[in-house]
C-alpha cells in the first residue's frame, strides 16, 4: 500500500466535497452560452433533453451573491494557479456573474460544509492506492459528466456564472434512446477507471462520490478547479455525446487558448492527454468520431476547461444518440472497454510515453 501523495486524508477514501460539470445534448458538453437545459420534473427521465433557448443571464440573486462572495475570502490559496502565470481563478473579468467553486475544499481539510449550496452537492471522493505499478505518486482527477439529480434541480442548475465566459451550473446530459441517462453512465464508467489507476499506484479523486436524485452537480466550475486544488497531475471529464444518429465514435474537448485562462503550456498538454486518450480507446476496438474530424477539439466554450490548471481533457466517449453506440454504452462489458482505453491513454500521458 502506497502512502497517499499529499495528505494522510488522500489515501482514505473521503467522500468530501464537491463540484461538477456538463450538459446538453452534450454534443456541447456544457450548453451554450446562453441556453440552459430543459429539465423535466420526473426523476428517471432527465435524459432526452434539448437545450431551450433562454433569455439573457441573470444576475445571482442577493442570497446567491452572499454564498459566493464569502467563500474566496476565507481561502488563503484556493485557486490553482501551478500551470503558468495567465491561469488564474475567474473571478476577475465576469461582470455581474461570479464564480461558484469549493474554495475551502481539501482532502484533509473537508472544509467547505457551510457553504449553503453544498448541501445539495455530491462530495468529492478520494481513493488512495490499492495496488503498486508505475503510476506510483500519481494523482488523478476524473470528473464523471453531470449528475442524475440535475433533472430535479432546475433552479439551482440554470444559474448563471463565469469561467471565461457566461455559463449555467451544468446541465443534465443526454441518453441512449432506452433512456440510459449520461450522468448514470459517467459514474459507471468513472469508477471503472478509478479501479484501474489506484491498481497501477495512483491516487484518484472523483469530483463527486454520487449519482443520485437528492443531489444535483456539482457545478463545471468546481470540476473544473479541483484538479489544481488537490495538485493533480492530470484531470480527465468523462462524457458521452447525444450527436446525430447516424455518426459513431469519442472525440476530445480540449483547452482553448483563452486568456487569463489557458496559456500555451496548458493547451499543448492538454492535446497531448487527449491524443493519448484516443489512441487508447481505439486500442480497445472503439471508434473515433465520424462526425466531428478531427478528433481533438480546442474550446474555449467550455469553463470546465477554461478554469481548469491542470492538464485536462472533456472525453466525448461515444454517441448515445448511436445505436451501435449506445450498446456499447448500455453493457457492463462496453463500459469497461472505456475506461480501459481512458486508462491506457491517461497512464501513457503521465508516463511521457
Ligand atoms: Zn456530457
């Protein structure tokens, strides 16, 4: 058993705090500028979701805006900031819109309890190594795309704030045509890969420890920031893609250049994860996509990535709205495909290979 990288609490596994990531028919994983998800009330049924046309943001209500501002204040360091100069919290440029993260949070502090909005966050989950191989020392962040309980919490959901540009909380992702949701997926998938890495000696922290309708998020932004938090080598937000039905295959969101956001080195890295990753999903018989070419994809629409500082990639792992696709999706077997190929991909990435 390899001690934990930082923090005699890393290797435990905390179920801590919080945040989150993604939407629409996720072909953008997270909606549009200015567009939030339609959600329906039912529990089980967030899936089928298209984006609808919603006016201009909104600014935070006065609660909201006391929720937020509190929180950078009490952190002395909160915000990331180990991949260049440029790449600071985004606080600085929003507006009226704020950013909405978990400044306190850490594996050993597990801080950020009395943040009114975490009450309906998932935690984040931390699980130290299990086995010993040559991801020793690595820390891993994986982000599982959305949440089941997104569906049931449209309020807290369309809220706007910033990350380089005007964004919603997250949305509720898309679904197979049996209505197999993305978020229940994700998790799935995320979990399969976390065994993976903590086998090989690595750290994992998940950003969140649940899927469930009680809960909704967490929001892109602390997803997107909790890999610089926890000193990551890497982080990796696992989608699926709700594209038309006749296209197959995982394509790769990464890093825009963006600035005060992401710099050349982040960018660069991220496409080198990204590389990786596919190479390692096509070693295990699966597809890039036919229908978004090339593969990788520079964005500076998605504030997961903008606020991210560590090297970090939105894996579009497959087409849900696919049928051949959503098989795959659908079976435990399929799932497992995935995250071998995320993992082949992530452990070549960190080891240079
Ligand atoms: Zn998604």
């Amino acid at each position: 058993m390899k001690p934990a990288r930082s923090g005699t609490a890393l290797g435990l596994l905390g179920a801590l705090v919080v945040v989150a990531t993604v939407a629409a028919g996720c072909g953008a994983p997270e909606a549009g500028t200015a567009r939030s998800a339609s959600v329906k009330s039912g529990a089980g049924d967030s899936a089928s979701l298209a984006p609808s046309a919603k006016p201009s943001p909104t600014k935070p209500t006065p609660s909201a805006s006391k929720t937020v501002e509190a929180a950078p204040s009490e952190s002395a360091s909160p915000a990331p900031s180990d991949t260049g100069s440029d790449a600071p919290a985004p606080a600085s440029d929003g507006g009226s819109l704020e950013p909405i993260w978990y400044p306190n949070w850490s594996p050993d502090s597990g801080k950020g309890e009395a943040q009114p909005w975490l009450a309906l966050w998932p935690r984040p989950m931390v699980v130290g190594p299990t086995g010993s191989g040559d991801l020793d020392g690595k820390l891993v962040v994986i982000d599982p795309g959305h949440n089941v309980g997104n569906s049931t919490h449209s309020s807290q959901l369309n809220k706007h704030y910033w990350v380089g540009l005007d964004k919603i909380c997250n949305t509720t992702g898309t679904a197979t045509a049996s209505g197999f949701e993305e978020a229940t997926y994700t998790f799935d998938v995320a979990k399969r890969l976390l065994a993976r890495l903590t086998d090989a000696g690595a750290t994992v922290v998940l950003t969140r420890d649940r899927n469930t309708t009680d809960t909704y998020g967490p929001c892109i932004q602390a997803r997107g920031l909790l890999g610089g938090q926890v000193k990551a080598d890497v982080e990796v937000s696992i989608h699926a893609d709700g594209g038309p039905s006749s296209g197959r295959g995982a394509f790769v969101y990464t890093p825009g250049r963006l600035a005060g956001y992401t710099n050349a080195s982040k960018a660069t890295e991220s496409v080198r994860l990204a590389d990786r990753v596919l190479a390692g999903l096509s070693n295990q018989g699966l597809q890039g996509s036919t229908y978004l070419v090339p593969n990788v994809s520079p964005d500076t629409q998605q504030g997961t990535l903008n606020v991210a500082t560590t090297p970090i990639a939105i894996v579009e792992t497959l087409n849900m709205a696919n049928e051949s696709d959503a098989q795959i999706a659908e079976s435990k077997s399929g799932r497992q495909q995935v995250a071998d190929g995320l993992f082949e991909g992530i452990r070549n990435y960190l080891l240079g290979d």
